[in-house]
C-alpha cells in the first residue's frame, strides 16, 4: 500500500494499542479525515487520545481536509459523519479505507473502495514480524470493548497460526 484513510475504530485501538507505528510501516501514508480525528480526540479524558494527538503531532499520520459534500459517495444513509468522510476520502485518493464496521465496509465494496480492517493488518503486521503474536492485542480490544464477531476472533487466530480460543 501507498497510503490508507482511516476511520475511527480502527484509528482508536491501533493508537491505544501503540501500534500506530505498524500501520504506518504497512499502509506507507496514514490520511485521517478532519471529521475522523474529531471525533477520536473530542473527548480528551478518553484512552489512546493523547497518543493520537501526539502522533498527529509528530506526523506519523495526516488530517486531511473533509471532502466537499457534493462529492459523497451513494448509500451512505446510515452511517456517521466520520464513516462519510473516510469513504469518501478514500475514494477521492484512491487508497484504501481502514474500516470495521460492517454497514461501512459494504458500502464501500458497493464503491468500489478496497477495505482493510483492523484484524487485516494485525495479521500482515505479524507476516511481517512487526508484532509477535496477534491473539493477545485483540483480547486487549475485546476488554476494552471494541465488538469482534467470535467467528471472525477465530478465524483472525487461525489466519495468524494461533489457533483458536
């Protein structure tokens, strides 16, 4: 990859992981939506702020300018404003969008926008021995919250060599 835009889950429990570093070694340029990073940093007493806002900072990603409105990609009626703009982003440059959640991912496949999600590069991270192992980082997002299908926690396993839970 050359570069990815990325969307909030994703950007929030690789920052609050300290795994902001791989995916800027994997995707090349990380672009973050203004709308995105907003909504990451809007509330400052929240876990892995800080680390994006430092990261920001040192510029390990960029925050790009929201796309004009007029450019929005169809059949995005129930999503966020942040989802909006990361497709739409993403469309616009031509790069892959790093996205969880579902509705999302299908709307960019109905766009023709490839999608990578936030298991897809904890696995290439370990293919290229950037990370050891990726079974604990996702027990870490499942305490903190963050919703992984068992199927899809098993078949991650799997796909990584860990085997399964």
């Amino acid at each position: 990859m050359t570069c990815i835009v990325a969307d909030s889950g994703p950007l929030i429990m690789l920052s609050r992981s300290g795994l902001l570093d791989v995916l800027r070694q994997i995707a090349g340029e990380i672009v973050v939506p203004a709308t995105v990073y907003t909504e990451c940093t809007r509330d400052t007493t929240k876990p892995g702020v800080s680390a994006l806002v430092e990261a920001r900072t040192s510029g390990l990603f960029t925050v790009a300018s929201d796309p004009d409105p007029a450019r929005h990609i169809p059949h995005v009626a129930h999503l966020d404003a942040g989802e909006i703009m990361a497709l739409t982003l993403a469309q616009h440059r031509r790069c892959p969008v790093l996205m969880d959640e579902s509705l999302g991912r299908k709307v960019a496949a109905r766009n023709g926008i490839p999608v990578i999600g936030s298991a897809g590069i904890l696995l290439a991270a370990k293919e290229r021995r950037l990370i050891f192992a990726v079974a604990p980082i996702l027990e870490s997002w499942q305490h903190w919250g963050y919703f992984l299908a068992p199927a899809l926690f098993d078949a991650v396993l799997s796909r990584a060599g860990e085997g399964s839970r």
